[in-house]
C-alpha cells in the first residue's frame, strides 16, 4: 500500500534495521556486492560514528534490485530528491503509518523505529545473543542488542513456564 517513498523506508528499516537518520542518508554506493550474501551494506552510523557491514537480505535485495537510481541516495521523496534530513523522512512516514492505523489496517503506535526492533527480535529469535543483535544494528554496545530484545527474551521465559506445566 505504501508509495514507493514510503516504502524504501520502511524496507531498509524492516529488513536492515537502520535508523530514520541512516536510512535518509544512506547512498547506493553503501549498497554493495557481498560474496556469501550477495549484497551487503558498508556504512558509518550517524549517531555513532560506528563502521557497519550488514547483509541485505533477499527481501530486501529484491525491492532494491528493482528500483530506479533516481539520485546518489537510496530513501528519496516521491520527486526523486534525497529527504533534507531524518525529520522530514520520519514525519512523513509517521503520517502515511497514521492513515493505515486510523482504517484499522496496522496496530496501535506501529513507527519506523519500530521496525527497527523488529529487525532485532527477528535476529535474537533465531539465535543471536545481545552482541550480535547490537552489531547488527550498529550499535558499539551489547547492552543496547539487550534493550532491543528485551521483550523477546520475555516472551522466552513465557514460553518455558509453560513447556514446563507439561513435564511429568
């Protein structure tokens, strides 16, 4: 349903788990040929200086793939112009999000930084520990691979109480 403005957006964020401000300044050149998973992202984080290496996933190599380069950025406005910062980006997101949850279509309070912990409890559900997930993520910190993930080890412990119940 998304535009394809929108909807870049909300790939890279789903499928790449990079942040708003990443995700208006990112650039093809970023987007790069990878040997085991074919396409990769090699970029420098904005909010932390941090270099990133991350696979593109099919998903979203595919979207990508079949994009025109319209400019030198990935994320553009619908005219083709990169966004003129992350606000702008985010807000009108925010807005399209709004619309799809007012005609009942997506939850409650659904934001691109919210994809963002999808990507990472998609990570930790298939087995990553904390470092990995913040790696991913392009965070320095494991702690920050743990606060992403807090409530996937939650509902872990949900699901071991009640295996449990079932034990002779």
């Amino acid at each position: 349903r998304a535009p394809a403005q929108i909807k870049t957006a909300l790939m890279i964020a789903r499928f790449a788990g990079f942040r708003g401000q990443t995700i208006a300044a990112l650039r093809w050149k970023a987007y790069q040929p990878d040997p085991t998973f074919g396409k990769c992202f090699r970029h420098v984080a904005r909010k932390n200086d941090e270099q990133s290496w991350v696979p593109a996933v099919p998903e979203l190599q595919a979207y990508l793939d079949g994009l025109d380069r319209t400019s030198l950025h990935i994320a553009t406005r619908a005219d083709g112009r990169p966004w003129d910062n992350e606000r702008q980006l985010q807000t009108e997101v925010s807005h399209f999000l709004r619309g799809l949850e007012a005609d009942g279509l997506i939850g409650s309070g659904t934001t691109l930084h919210g994809l963002r912990v999808t990507y990472a409890a998609r990570l930790k559900r298939d087995g990553a520990n904390d470092g990995e997930v913040a790696a991913a993520l392009g965070d320095r910190s494991e702690a920050m691979g743990k606060h992403y993930t807090r409530h996937v080890e939650n509902e872990a412990k949900v699901i071991r109480a009640f295996r449990r119940k079932d034990d002779p």
